[in-house]
C-alpha cells in the first residue's frame, strides 16, 4: 500500500520528485516513513526523478547603460515579503522559435510573484509586463531591492523610469559575469528545465506559454514543496509568514 502511495505522488508531481520529497508528502499525509525507505521503494519500482543537471544562462551586458551597485550582495534569506525581489530571463524553443520567459521571484518566500513570456527581447515585452504584474500582486509599501544581473533589459532608460516612479525601490546588479549573485533565480530557471521544459517538445510558442502557466501558477507556487523553504510550497510559506507576522 505504501509503494502505491509513493507510485501516486510520483505521477501528480509529473515524475519530478525524488525521495525527500516524496517522504515530507507522505508525512503531511500522516503516513510517517523515512527516507531511506522510500527510496528503497522507489527503486523496487524502478520509478526515480525525471530532473536532470543542464543549465544555461544567458545574459546581454554589452551596454552603454548604466550598471547599479550589488546592494543584494547575495542576502538571500529574508524574512518579510515584499523585501527582496529577485529576477531574470530565459530562453525557451519551440519550432515556431525561440519563447523568452521572464520572472520576478520574492526572495521571502520564492514565489514567482510576476512573470511574462515573449518573442523578443525588448524591455517593453519582457521584464516591464512582468513587473507591472509583480506590483500589482504585491502593492509595494516598504523599502525593496530589486535585483538582476546587468542585462538590457533591465538597464535600459525604460526600465529604469518604470523602477523611479516608486521611490521605495532600489535596484541593485550582480557582479560582472558572476551567476551566483542571482542564483535563486538562476535555481528557478534549472528546476523549471530540469523537471519539465526539457521533457517537453513544443510546437508553438502559445503551447509553450500554457505549459508555463500550468507548471508556474498550478504546480511550482502553488503545491510544489520546496526545500529552502521547509518543504512547503511558496504559498503554504508564505502563509506561515502571515501567520508569524500577525501573532507578532
């Protein structure tokens, strides 16, 4: 019974999970078992994760823009939404070209706050939609860095305007050629590849976007357990924060 329960946990997380995961699932389930054990169950039936280590990211910094000061400087545990903003693009194929996927992430509780997809790389398709989108689902009411890396998109004169219209945000950049100081939102881009992207074949680019949408809004926010985060998924999480912030 308990091998079936694994097999089932499996399927719904699309073959992603491996054991730690699959066991926090199982013990919120209150079937308490350990990992070693389901891991020796998973390889009984010859089921393991779909996820595998392939990455690339892509940045354009060749510029005349202006370049912010590091003010993140890779602080990427905070306690209160709204705080910290992390973000950056990506690049997805599908036969009709390449899908640029952009994210803002909010570093207190990982969940993809705004997101954008597009064909090109222009600031107005990419990083602006997805801030519009950011703001509106978080009302920006303190003091927040916004970071990125040293891309175009978000060095640009349009981007910038958009940022100042809020005097409560700061932008701040990683380091030149320096992918760790985003790595959060660089870990985004390899767990959206590694567990789904890369297992898919697109045919268009809207087919691409409704799959974004399903493993974004239905799966990775929503239900997703995350280990920086105690295995809770980032909406669980951030519950838990309103919680601890109300009985403060």
């Amino acid at each position: 019974m308990l091998e079936d329960r694994i097999i089932e946990i499996y399927a719904k997380s699309k073959q992603t999970y491996g054991s730690p995961r699959i066991t926090e699932e199982l013990n919120a389930a209150n079937i308490f078992v350990s990992r070693p054990r389901v891991a020796r169950l998973m390889k009984k039936a010859s089921i393991r994760s779909i996820a595998r280590k392939k990455f690339v990211a892509t940045t354009d910094s060749k510029h005349s823009f202006p370049i912010a000061e590091n003010l993140l400087n890779r602080n990427f545990n905070v306690d209160r939404p709204g705080i910290a903003w992390v973000s950056d693009l990506t690049y997805i194929r599908t036969l009709e070209g390449w899908l640029y996927l952009t994210v803002i992430i909010d570093l207190a509780d990982r969940k993809v706050i705004g997101w954008s997809t597009s064909s090109s790389l222009k600031a107005s398709e990419t990083i602006l939609p997805a801030w519009i989108i950011a703001v509106k689902n978080r009302p920006i009411v303190n003091p927040l860095i916004f970071h990125s890396d040293r891309g175009v998109q978000y060095a640009c004169n349009e981007f910038r305007n958009m940022l100042a219209e809020i005097p409560l945000v700061a932008q701040s950049m990683s380091r030149k050629g320096n992918c760790w100081d985003n790595a959060v939102a660089e870990s985004f881009f390899k767990t959206l590849k590694t567990e789904w992207v890369n297992h898919l074949n697109y045919a268009t680019r809207k087919q691409s976007k409704l799959s974004l949408f399903e493993y974004i809004e239905t799966w990775f926010n929503t239900r997703r357990r995350h280990s920086t985060l105690n295995y809770k998924s980032p909406n669980d999480f951030s519950k838990t924060l309103n919680r601890q912030k109300n009985a403060a």
